[in-house]
C-alpha cells in the first residue's frame, strides 16, 4: 500500500474455500484483534464479512507506520463452526512527500545571518555551508545543492553533494559589499521536490573590524544594540552608587552613636575615672571623696605650681559631742607642694 493513500481504498482480498454444501459451505470472514491490544488496528482496516475484500479506512504516513500486520478469521456456517486464521501483513511504501528542510541558514524570517569573506580570500575559500535534511526515506531523501541566483554569479560556486559555498575567483575591489545568493536544495524523489535558502555574505576587509561598512539596516541595528549597552551601564551604575551611599549612611549613624556613647562614659560619675576615694576611718571603708586645689605663685610669668591642697566639703557635727567634722584628726590632714 502506498502512503497517503485514500480512504476506503480496496488493498487485497482474503478468500477461503469449503468443501461442505449448503450452509455449511458458507463462510463469513471477521478480525481477529491483537493480543496486545497496542495497535488500533481497526482504525487502519476493516474487512467485508461476505467477501473477505480488505479498503484502509484512513490515510497511512510511511514516517510514522512502515509495515503492520492484523489476523483474518474465516468461519464456515455449520454447527459447529468450524474456521481457519490467515496471517495477512501490509507493507506501506514511501511516496516522495517531503520538501528538504533548511536547518541553516535560517530561513525563518528572523534577523538574517550574515557570513563574512575576507578581500584577500583566495578562490576556493570556504564561504559557509547549507545544511538539510528530508523527511523521506531512500532515495527520496538524497539531496543535491545548486547556485540558483547570485548578486554576482561568477563570484561564488556551490558543490552539488554537500551544500559547500566556497569562492570562485579573487575578490576585486568593484566587487558589492553585500552578496546575496539563492541556493535550491532538491532531493531525488520523483518527481522531485525542492526548497530555496537565501544567503548573505559580506565582504569585509578584515574579521577585526567586519562592520564598519555595513548597509544602513544593519547600522541601524548596531545603533540598537549600543543603546541597549549604554542603558545597562547607567543603570548598574546608579544602582552601584545607592548602594556606597547606603553604606557610607549607616556607618557614619554607627559610628556617631558610638562617639556619644563614649562621650558620655567620660563625663558620668561611674566611667572609667572615678574620684580619688580616702580611708578616712582606719578600717578599711572608704569615706569621702577629696577633691584638690592647684594654686599657682601670682605674679609668675610661667605659672610656676605653688602648692596642692585638698578642699574638704563641710560634714554634718559628729554624733555624740557636738564637734564639727574639722576636728577629726584623720580629716585634718593636708597637702601643700611649694
């Protein structure tokens, strides 16, 4: 059976004979379903009951059923009925059905790929290469490449088996920048079936710099594209800036509150230097706190130190005799330095 046949289409016939007469001669043919049961198989085939006439019921695709097989049952009329099984397989063959498929370049319609040559290539240069593929099988799937038009045809050469593009001649300075070339992929099908790929080659004078003449459509892209990138580089620089600014922010409140903090240590009674404390009872208590006057000699130009004295702060009269707290001989001791 070929692909893509018709539905309903008459393939074959199975027949059976008995040698019984009468009712018991007639024979009714039926399926017989798979044990597997993985095949839809009646929904590729049916059979007449009467005649054992087998018209597909739909249309097969080579590349997707190559071959299957399906058991026919033919029964005769007695009682009991007495059958046979015939084992019947189809064979689906390959209709050239499928057009080459360009995988590249890409012929989708998209942004054009361009394949840069060099002006100093020599003939022969391997320029790119067109590669496709076919669907089918066999010989319907063997292809072959031809140069179909060309911006200048004898600038470029197509080799028929692989889809190479190489040059042709030395490339002159009056040749185009920009070379458009429409190569035909065919395959050996019959008849045979065909697809166009379109190329674009620049000629450049050197891979450092390929874009330096390019048409004004592919300016405009490179136009894009560097907005693009100065876009991106004004944002992640802002960005970058906030953040240093953020961090500079909560150092300088960190450090802030640790002065204070500090600042406040020094001056509070209980920081690191406290009064001079005295044990003014003999038993090992501390009493009063003293505090000290410096006394300069007046009239000294250099502010020479005189004496150091202690200035005691007046206590309440001692309990029991009345006396002010002056009298205490352990209070009553001084200090002067001449």
């Amino acid at each position: 059976l070929q692909e893509n046949n018709s539905p309903a289409l008459h393939i074959g016939s199975v027949s059976a004979k008995d040698r019984d007469s009468g009712i018991n001669a007639k024979v009714t043919y039926s399926l017989l379903p798979p044990e597997n049961g993985d095949l839809p198989l009646f929904s590729y085939i049916s059979i007449n009951s009467d005649n054992g006439h087998l018209y597909a019921l739909r249309s097969l695709d080579y590349e997707a059923l190559q071959a299957f097989q399906f058991t026919v049952i033919a029964a005769d009329g007695g009682s009991p009925s007495l059958s046979s099984q015939a084992l019947v397989e189809v064979v689906v063959q390959d209709m050239n059905d499928n057009s080459p498929f360009v995988l590249y370049p890409l012929q989708n319609g998209t942004a054009p790929c361009n394949d840069l040559v060099p002006r100093a290539a020599e003939p022969g240069y391997l320029v790119t290469k067109v590669v496709a593929v076919d669907r089918d099988w066999g010989q319907n799937s063997w292809l072959s490449y031809q140069l179909l038009k060309a911006t200048d045809p004898g600038l470029f050469t197509v080799w028929a088996h692989n889809g190479e593009v190489r040059t042709a001649r030395p490339i002159s300075d009056r040749d185009a920048i920009k070379q458009r070339l429409l190569v035909l992929v065919k395959d050996n099908g019959q008849p045979p079936l065909s697809t166009a790929a379109t190329l674009n080659v620049l000629l450049v004078d050197g891979f450092s710099e390929p874009y330096m003449q390019l048409p004004d459509a592919l300016k405009e892209q490179v136009q894009t594209d560097s907005l693009t990138t100065y876009l991106v580089i004004s944002l992640a620089s802002v960005s970058f800036l906030f953040l240093v600014s953020v961090i500079i922010f909560i150092a300088i409140r960190l450090w802030k509150r640790k002065k204070d903090a500090t600042d406040a240590a020094h001056f509070n009674s209980n920081g690191p230097f406290p009064g001079h404390l005295v044990d003014v009872s003999g038993t090992g208590t501390l009493s009063q706190n003293y505090q000290y006057e410096v006394c300069l000699t007046t009239g000294s130009a250099t502010s020479e130190f005189k004496f150091l004295k202690p200035i005691i702060p007046t206590l309440p009269p001692a309990e029991g005799n009345g006396k002010d707290s002056t009298e205490n001989p352990h209070l009553r001791n001084s200090f002067c330095f001449t």
